[in-house]
C-alpha cells in the first residue's frame, strides 16, 4: 500500500520543487477531504458519513473552507444534522451541570478555578474536526512513507538533496519523526542534510524578502527583480506553512 497510494503522490510533491513537499501534500489531502464532504458524490448525503460529521464536528477554519468551497445545500445538511447532536449533547451536559465551589483568595485572583462541566465540553468540541482528525491520520502515513522511501533506497535521498527543504513546521515533525525511524547512522547522515538545508533555505528567503523591499526604493527601480516577487508569499509558507496566494478553493461541479 505504501508503494501504491503514499508513494506517487509524495514524489509529485518533490517534483513540484516548492518551498515544502509537506505543504503540498497537505493542501492536496485537505482538498480531497473538501471534495468528500461536499463535492458532487455527495457524501453528505450517506448516513454513515453524515454520523461521522455529526459527531467530529469542524473546526472554524475548516467551517470558513466548507463556505467557501460552496454548496449551500450540502452545508445546510451538514448543519441540520449536526445542530441535532449538538442539542441533545447540551441536555445531557445541563441535566449533569452543577456549579464548581471556588474560594475567596482564587476568586479575587481569578486563578485555579477548574473547569467546570459545560466548559470542558465546549473544549472537548473545539478541539474536534472531522477534516483535521483525517488529515492528521493521512498525514501520519505520509511520514510514513517518506522514511520508508529514505530508508529503502537512494531516489528519496536524491529528490530531499534537490529540494528547497521543509517549512519550518513540517520541519519540526521530520526532525521529530527521524528520532525513532532512522539508525544512529542513518541520523548522522539525514541531520547534516536538513539541517544545512534549512539554514541555507531560509536564508534565501530572508534574502529574496529584503530584496523585494530593497526593489521599492526608487534608486532599484530598473533593478532586477531576482526571485522576489512571490517573496511575501513565501515568505509566510517558510515559517508557517500552507499557501497564502491560493485562491479560494471552490467545488468544480
């Protein structure tokens, strides 16, 4: 399965040769997420997806996407549903709730007051996201499947050495994920690459972003522009991740 439904995908993120194959990757995995719930196969529809929705919730930021992407029908359904399981799981949190005691000092302080009941569940909520939840197990195969190919033979090595490195987000994970998927020999090799690569890459950000300031001043104006047109956008890709000029995603059909 990982040489079939991990590899190509991971490889057409390479081969894209952008600041990051991760963020690829994950732009590309969160569109087909959209398309699942909302696009024209209409999963919204099947009970057993709608029951999974109901349950895991969105997130705002996914919330926002599934606006954007369009579809108010299949938005509406989503919600009906949802909105179902919402208020029977408010009743049952009601009929449990009963007031935490907090003392004077912690009162005037404001401070250790535990949560109570109803709080914990807005944070339980909150903190669920069917897009997210199945993005991050998605994501956890693409790791996967990155050592996997590093590990069995040279290819994946020769395309990480060719690339412009990681963002520093997804950075952090495969420097993470490296502790306990490579030998102590294998480490020593994988280390020295990333980690000069990434000092290397954002440097040339950092520069193609002062150049792009530099380019404003009116003495630079017959200068070239070098690769700092897209530096802004770059730029924010490089220490956050995702893609800040995409144009919305929108359901096609």
């Amino acid at each position: 399965m990982k040489e079939t439904l991990y590899t190509i995908p991971l490889t057409d993120a390479f081969n894209a040769h952008d600041e990051c194959p991760f963020c690829y990757v994950e732009r590309e995995v969160e569109r087909d997420l959209l398309d699942l719930v909302l696009g024209s196969s209409a999963s919204y529809m099947e009970s057993d997806m709608r029951e999974m929705t109901d349950k895991a919730g969105f997130c705002r930021t996914h919330f926002k996407k599934m606006f954007d992407y369009g579809n108010a029908l299949g938005n509406a359904w989503i919600l009906k549903t949802h909105y179902l399981q919402m208020q029977k799981e408010l009743e049952g949190q009601i009929k449990m709730f009963a007031p935490g005691k907090v003392s004077l000092m912690n009162r005037i302080k404001k401070s250790d007051a535990p949560d109570n009941t109803i709080s914990s569940w807005v944070k339980e909520k909150e903190a669920s996201c069917y897009i997210c939840n199945n993005f991050a197990k998605t994501y956890e195969r693409y790791l996967d499947t990155f050592f996997f190919m590093y590990k069995k033979d040279g290819e994946m090595r020769k395309m990480l050495e060719a690339s412009k490195g990681f963002c520093l987000h997804h950075f952090g994970d495969v420097c993470q994920r490296a502790q306990y998927e490579l030998s102590d020999k294998q480490k020593d090799e994988f280390y020295e690459l990333i980690l000069r690569q990434m000092s290397e890459n954002l440097k040339r950000v950092g520069e193609d972003v002062a150049w792009l300031i530099e380019k404003y001043d009116y003495r630079n104006k017959d200068a070239d522009w070098k690769n700092s047109k897209d530096a802004v956008q770059r730029g924010m890709q490089k220490l956050r991740g995702g893609y800040p000029a995409d144009p919305v995603y929108q359901q096609s059909k």
